[in-house]
C-alpha cells in the first residue's frame, strides 16, 4: 500500500510518501449486507513492514503505524455460471485511521495522523465439486 503524498501541518509534499512493504496486512472484518451486492463492514487492520519512499527516507526511519479500527463500503457480485462454476468480484473503501510514529536523523521523535484510505480489489473463480 502506497500512501500517496504525505502532508505536514497540512502541507503537500509530493517527494515524501510511506509505503506498507507487504501488501497482505492481515484485517479482520464484520459484514452487514444491505442487499446482494451492497454491504457495510466493521474492519481492524494491523499494519507491519512500514517504511519511508522518497526523500523522507533520507531523514526519517522507525516509522510504525498504529493497528487501526473503521468502516467500510463493499459492492461486489456472485454470478452462478452453470452447475460447478461460478465467477465473483468485489471492491471494497476501507476507511483507515492511524497514527504514524517517526524520528528523525537527529533522533527526534514525532506522532501524526495518518489516513491511507485504501481501494481494495477482489476478483474470483470457483468450482463447486
């Protein structure tokens, strides 16, 4: 997960993102469907391999971002093909609040919020035997 660039004291800085080395951060999630193809989600996501890209990372190291509790939009399909076959697909807006923990060359240590509010991608074959 890319964060895009980050902002400090609301400023943009488009040399400086964080990145998330390891795209499988393990969630945990509670659906509610609205309908067939809607639903809401409750989901915990807990961050691991976090590092600075860009310039930060000539000036920062250390980052770890907090595990993280919010909601989530899901639209998706189940489409029964036949018998044995079925294709599925879904997107999901996971709305991520966190805080970002850092230091400086220099050793100084800083705290800031953090929003990567990811788009997350699922699409799927299945056989049923």
């Amino acid at each position: 997960m890319d964060s895009g660039s980050l902002k400090t004291n609301r400023v943009e800085d488009k040399n400086t993102t964080a990145d998330v080395n390891n795209n499988t951060q393990p969630g945990l999630s509670f659906t509610y469907m609205l309908s067939d193809k809607f639903g809401v989600d409750l989901s915990y996501t807990v961050f691991f391999s976090e590092d600075f890209k860009g310039s930060a990372g000539n000036t920062c190291s250390d980052l770890e971002l907090d595990s993280s509790l919010g909601l989530s939009g899901q639209l998706g399909f189940d489409d029964q093909l036949n018998e044995h076959w079925a294709v599925n697909a879904a997107v999901w807006y996971m709305d991520i609040n966190t805080t970002a923990k850092f230091k400086d060359n220099a050793g100084n240590r800083y705290k800031q919020d953090a929003e990567p509010d990811p788009l997350v991608y699922m699409a799927g074959v299945s056989y049923k035997f």
